[in-house]
C-alpha cells in the first residue's frame, strides 16, 4: 500500500515519554538514564495530522514501544490511519508486515537509514548488472513465508476482530528461549515491505518532509503532556496499570480539551475578521501554526465559570469568560 497524496488519507503518529512512578510497581523499571535511582513507566501516546490525541497507554519503561504500534491504531474505530510514523522505538520488521495487512502504511524514521539491511528475492548480482545503485545485503525467505502463511493470517483475522491485542501476541511469541517460527515469518514478510518502504523514502522528499513533521506533532504534544502533569514532582502517585492509564487518560482529555478550544477560538476569530486581507494574514498564520499551544491557559489556577454572560456577547471573549483564582 503506497499513498499517492490522496486528500482522504490520515497521517498518524505515536512516541513514549518516560516518568518517574512514585511508588513500587510492577509496571514500572528501573533505568538510571531516565529515573537515576528511581524506577519509571512509559507513557505512549497516539496524535493525527489535526492534532487529536486519540490513544495512549502506560507500560514498563523496559519494553519496546513497537509492540503497542497496532494497539493503538487498532483500538480507536472513529480514526482509520492511512499512514503512520514513529521512531526508531516503534519500529520493527514485524509491525511493517502486520501494519501492511491491517491497510495502513508504517513511515517510521529510521535511526542509521544507510546502514539499514535491504532484502530481495533475487541475487545481489542480478541487480548490480541492471545498475541499480541501492543494492540488497540477503535473501528473503521464501519458504518460511509460504510455510506459515495460513498462520499469519489467522493471527492477523484475531487482531482484526479484537480478540487479543497485538502486544499481547507479540509478548507470547517473543517469550520463547528461540524465536517463535510464527513471529519469524511474520519478520520475514515484513522485510519485503520495510525494504520497499526504504527505497520509497530515499527518493521520496515528500514523504520524507510528511513524517518528520507528523513526529514533531507527537513530539510537541509530549511536550504539552509534560506540562500539564506538573504535581508530585511530575511523578505517577499508582502502582497499578489501570490506574496509571487512568491518569494518562485524564492527561489526554485536558490535552484535547485545550485543543479543542483553540480551535474553536481561532474559528470565531476568523469568522468575525471582516477585513479580507487581515483574514489571508491570519490564516497563514494559522496555518503555519499550531493547535496544540498552552502558554495562555493557566493550568495551575481554578477555572471560575459561574459568571453569567450579558448580551450577546462571544462565547471567546476570554476577558469576559474566565475569571482566574490562582491557588
């Protein structure tokens, strides 16, 4: 699947942010690079090219963000993803093959691109006598492939439906003392699609430009996350998974909130801008922009509601609206 700058497509992307746990937790590790002394968790969240943060979840700061890729876009039924990215973190060979077969195209960034091992079915020779420039370093494993394919997709039929997810397979499948033959097909058939999404990416600017500006959506949002979970000296006060996704969950919603009122804000703005070259301005303002701001929200006060409104006066009129009590 290879998008060709089709309007109805949906850019998406995913990253992990490491905070401290307070208390002991089996979903938290100990990793001196992020938490010294202290053990921490990892919170991985998903965000779409109109910045809504759709998805998130909390796991050990010691496994790898690749496995929870699928969960994520597979968890949401409102955004269907068309493409997403991620980091060197969240990617792997198997989640290009399982990404592939659930329709959407994976664009992570590839950290050491040049060293990256490319595939083929056929011999390096035949392709340094075509002149290619890029040639393939092995073989793709052809037999494996064919051998577990019914496998495959089964597996791929259980995701789809959403009777297990696809950490789940892949913490099952990884636990194994030797690689499970099941998870090695499934790397295999990825190795197609991540040598074709390579070649793709060296010659494509614009797709190369499409994800590193869909990773700094999700990069800044970590930044806003971080922002908004200030107290307890920015640290997870619960011990449980479900408890640690709740406060993620919470963080999400005033994160969306916050966008959304900028949004609508922004819209009143336009909307009542009479003057048509002020209103081009402000757009190309908007536009090179962003939704996901927070420097004008007091996020350590207490929001006042209760006064009424006179008139019939903008429901953005922030003077008029909020009254401010710091605490």
């Amino acid at each position: 699947m290879l998008p060709q700058n089709n309007p109805n497509e949906l850019h998406t992307s995913s990253d992990g942010r490491k905070v401290g746990v307070a208390v002991e937790s089996l979903n938290a590790n100990s990793s001196f690079k992020y938490f010294g002394s202290g053990v921490g968790t990892s919170l991985y969240t998903f965000i779409d090219e109109f910045n809504r943060l759709f998805y998130s979840t909390a796991f050990s700061s010691s496994e790898r963000e690749a496995a929870y890729v699928a969960d994520g876009l597979m968890h949401n039924l409102s955004i269907n993803s068309s493409i997403h990215s991620t980091d060197t973190q969240g990617y792997s060979e198997a989640i290009f093959g399982v990404l592939h077969m659930l329709c959407i195209y994976f664009a992570p960034r590839i950290k050491g691109l040049k060293k990256a091992t490319l595939y083929s079915f056929e011999s390096r020779k035949t392709y340094e006598d075509k002149g290619y420039k890029i040639l393939p370093h092995r073989y793709i494993d052809v037999d494996l492939i064919k051998s577990h394919w019914d496998d495959i997709l089964r597996l791929m039929v259980t995701i789809k439906l959403k009777e297990t997810t696809a950490s789940q397979v892949f913490k099952r499948l990884s636990s194994y003392s030797k690689q499970h033959p099941l998870y090695c097909a499934i790397k295999e058939f990825g190795k197609v699609i991540k040598s074709l999404f390579i070649l793709r990416y060296i010659d494509d600017v614009d797709l190369r430009q499409a994800v590193e500006k869909q990773l700094n959506r999700i990069e800044l949002s970590n930044k806003f996350s971080k922002t908004i979970l200030f107290g307890n000296n920015q640290e997870i006060q619960y011990s449980g998974k479900e408890e640690q996704e709740m406060v993620v969950g919470c963080q999400r919603l005033i994160q969306n909130a916050i966008v959304l009122w900028n949004a609508l804000y922004l819209s009143q703005k336009l909307a009542t801008t009479e003057d048509e070259e002020t209103r081009k301005k402000m757009l190309i303002i908007i536009r090179n922009g962003s939704t996901l701001s927070w420097q004008h929200v007091n996020l350590h006060g207490e929001y006042d509601f209760t006064q009424e409104i006179e008139g019939e006066e903008s429901l953005f009129d922030m003077d008029k609206i909020f009254s401010f009590k710091v605490v």
